[in-house]
C-alpha cells in the first residue's frame, strides 16, 4: 500500500499508476521508494509467538508433520439411563416420568407393535402392495415423540410410524393410507407406509434418501425467521446419511443457526448394506463437531436415553437457535421391506439375540413391572384388546372405495394447464372405450 501511495504521489493522484508506473516500481524497487518516504519499521515475531490468521480455522502452526487419525476420539460413548433389565442405571438421570406418561409410552410402542404385524401379513396376503415394519425401533420414535412440542414440525423418512402414533394419529387413518382408500388423507397417491398429517405437524413422507433433510433445515430456518417457539425435527437412517443432501443440510443448519434436531436412527443396516461397509468413521455423531453440531450417541433401545436427549436439545434447540444431532444406536430386526429378504444377508442367531436379548419394548417393561405398574394379567388384556383395535380398523379400510381417479390430476396447480387437462381427458376416453377390462366399481365415482 506504502509503494502504491508514494507512486501515486509521482504521477498525480488522479490518474492512478498505470502501466509506466507499474515499470517504475519495478525498476526502482521497494528501497528506492523507501528513500523518500520512509515506512513504519515492522514488528517481527518468533516462530513460536506466531498465530495463524487463516480465516477458514482456528488453529495453531505446528512445525511437525503429521495426520490426523480417523481414530483420535477412541469411539463416542453411548448414553443410556437404563439397563437392559429396566434398572436405572443412575438415579439422577432418571426422568420422573410419572406412570400415566410411561404407560403411554409402552401402549404406543405395542400397539405399533401389533399393527406391524397384521399389515405386514396383510401384504403377504396380497392386501395391500407394500410395508415396512418398526421392530426393534418403536423406542426411538415414541422416546422422541414424547419430548417434543405438539407443534414441532416432523420431517420423516419412512420408519417413523411411532412418532404419529404417540401424537394419536387414527389407526383408521393408518389403514386407509396402506390401503390407498377415499379415507387417505393423501388421496390414494401414494405407497403404503408414506404418511402425512397436517393436523398432527407431519409431513408426509417421501421414498428418494435424504430429501427432506435440506427441507427440514430451510422450514427450520423459516420457524427462526418468524420468532415462533419452535423447533424442526427431521429423522433419517445411517444409510441416508451416506448421501450428499446430508451434508448439504447438516453445513446449512450450522451457518444458519437453525432450531432443528437430526435425529439418526442407526439401525445397523442400509437394506443390506451392514454399517461397516457404509463409512469409516465412527457412526453418524462424529460427522457433528466437523460442521459446528452439538451432537450425542444414545441407547436407542432406552426409550428414556432417547426422551431424555431428545428434550434437552430441543430446550437448547429453542433457546440458543442451533442444531443438535442425536444418533440413537438401535436394531432393524425386521426385513428393510417386504421387497427384502434379510436372512440373505444376515443371520437368524443376529437377528434373534436382539429381539429377545435387548428390545427396546421389553426393557420398558421389566422397568413398569420393577414397579408394579404392569402384571402379566395387564399385558395379556391389553395385547388383546390392542390386537381388536387394529383389526377393527383394518377390516374398515379393506371395504371402503378406492379415490376417483380424477384426483390423479387436481391438487397441483390452482389452474389446469392445457397438457394436464389433455391427459385427463385422455384418461376419460380409455375408460369409456375399455372401462369393462378395470374394477370401476371399486372405485368412488
């Protein structure tokens, strides 16, 4: 800046250096110029005094050459509250839910429990085309559920059917999504198991991986706009975790600062693709630190552990407008779907250990029975009476229409285009000339 001035000086303030100037300061040299106009004597550091002044980081110079392990943190520890046998661990980390709420909590669980069970046969028996079961992870969804605000807005992947049953989403309205009946609150348009509620702040589900993770950061980002006390929840696997909207989103929440919680439901498998083929790195919580995520490892099989955490960074989600990244370690003992056959890839004697050995349900029951909440006679009433509920609503849906099939083409744009209009009518002449080939009558008119 100095050479520049004194140039400047040379040739007239208003005509800059130009080329023959750029030559004289060539020619000339930083001691030709200094002659004149003397400058500032700089102040010199040592090697060890000197601080790095790199923009990108906050470090210090090092003189060694050396790279970082993958394993400098020896594995993020898990958090658990309770044991295996429902015995908490330490006193105070013990919530104090009081028995009401636990209850709920266990009724949830078996009852997603049950409905599992009968649709997944349902689609065995031709049913309905499609399903996905829960087992194993009815802890991380009803654990998480129950810390959240009514009003906290839900973005799900597809393994998340717990979170609107403890929001008291109808059994018929699960039933009549399976089934794509005039009850779908999403009109028959979509697979079996993508639910979507309004009324319950869910966002209705869509199959590609990962989407709704930038989704959930921007509506995060919306809810701190407008001040509201609120925060995002936005749920995915470990396998989704692999894709690039995942980074995308986790960077976006950090330099935006939103109130959002990423909840990772590591469940051992992508399909079936095991963990250990997925990343190299330890889990999904240690990705957090390298955006600038306050992140934690739970007991996904502690529905406590998952209440607990889930709370927590929702109050300081709210309070201090930052992500949080919770990854709950947990079992898919289930099939990835009934498109999947998992005894290709994985062994009985795996998949056994964790359904009678460590399952999120029963470990809630050894804690209800450990204080008399919960007796054999009560589970055996309740499995009953869960079981009648479920059927109920599933014979309901299995005798109601299927939508009209105009609702293929409404619901999109607030004015017809001419292509989409073009298609309908198409539509209505195919089944005029070869209605008798298609079962119309099972269709509402």
């Amino acid at each position: 800046m100095a050479l520049s001035v004194g140039a400047a000086r040379l040739w007239g303030s208003s005509r800059g250096l130009g080329q023959a100037g750029f030559l004289l300061l060539r020619r000339l040299g930083t001691r030709g110029l200094a002659i004149s106009h003397p400058q500032k004597q700089q102040q010199h550091f040592s090697s060890l005094d000197d601080k790095p002044q790199f923009p990108g980081a906050s470090a210090e110079f090092v003189d060694k050459l050396e790279f970082i392990q993958p394993n400098v943190i020896s594995g993020i520890p898990i958090y658990r509250v309770m044991d295996r046998q429902g015995q908490i661990i330490n006193p105070s980390e013990d919530p104090h839910l009081p028995q009401e709420k636990v209850l709920k909590f266990y009724k949830s669980m078996t009852l997603l429990n049950t409905m599992d069970r009968i649709l997944y046969e349902s689609q065995r028996q031709g049913r309905i085309s499609f399903y996905m079961t829960n087992y194993g992870e009815e802890g991380t969804h009803v654990g998480s559920a129950a810390a959240l605000d009514n009003t906290d807005l839900v973005f799900g992947q597809y393994r998340e059917a717990g979170v609107l049953m403890y929001r008291d989403f109808p059994l018929e309205q699960f039933m009549a999504q399976c089934y794509g009946n005039v009850n779908d609150l999403g009109k028959g348009r979509q697979m079996p198991v993508h639910y979507g509620c309004k009324e319950r702040h869910f966002v209705t589900i869509s199959s590609p991986l990962a989407t709704q993770i930038p989704q959930a950061v921007g509506a995060a980002y919306a809810a701190k706009r407008t001040d509201a006390n609120r925060i995002v929840i936005c749920y995915f696997g470990e396998g989704a975790a692999s894709e690039g909207d995942a980074h995308a989103g986790f960077n976006f929440a950090a330099t935006l600062e939103c109130p959002i919680i990423f909840f990772c439901r590591n469940n051992g498998y992508a399909i079936s693709t095991p963990t250990s083929e997925q990343y190299r790195g330890d889990g999904i919580a240690a990705r957090g630190p390298g955006y600038g995520i306050l992140s934690i490892r739970v007991d996904g099989n502690d529905v406590f552990a998952v209440y607990n955490a889930t709370k927590e960074a929702r109050r300081r989600a709210v309070a201090e407008n930052q992500p949080f990244l919770i990854e709950a370690m947990t079992y898919r003992i289930g099939h990835h779907s009934t498109s999947d056959d998992s005894s290709a890839y994985r062994s009985v004697d795996e998949v056994n250990y964790w359904d009678k050995q460590d399952h999120p349900i029963s470990r809630l029951r050894h804690y209800m029975e450990s204080r008399g909440w919960w007796d054999n006679e009560q589970e055996k009433a309740w499995r009953k009476q869960s079981r009648k509920k479920v059927m109920e609503a599933f014979e309901q849906a299995e005798r109601k229409l299927k939508p009209n099939p105009n609702l293929l083409f409404s619901d999109v744009y607030q004015e017809m285009p001419a292509q989409l209009r073009k298609q309908q009518e198409s539509l209505a002449r195919h089944l005029q000339t070869y209605g008798e080939h298609y079962p119309l009558d099972h269709f509402e008119k």
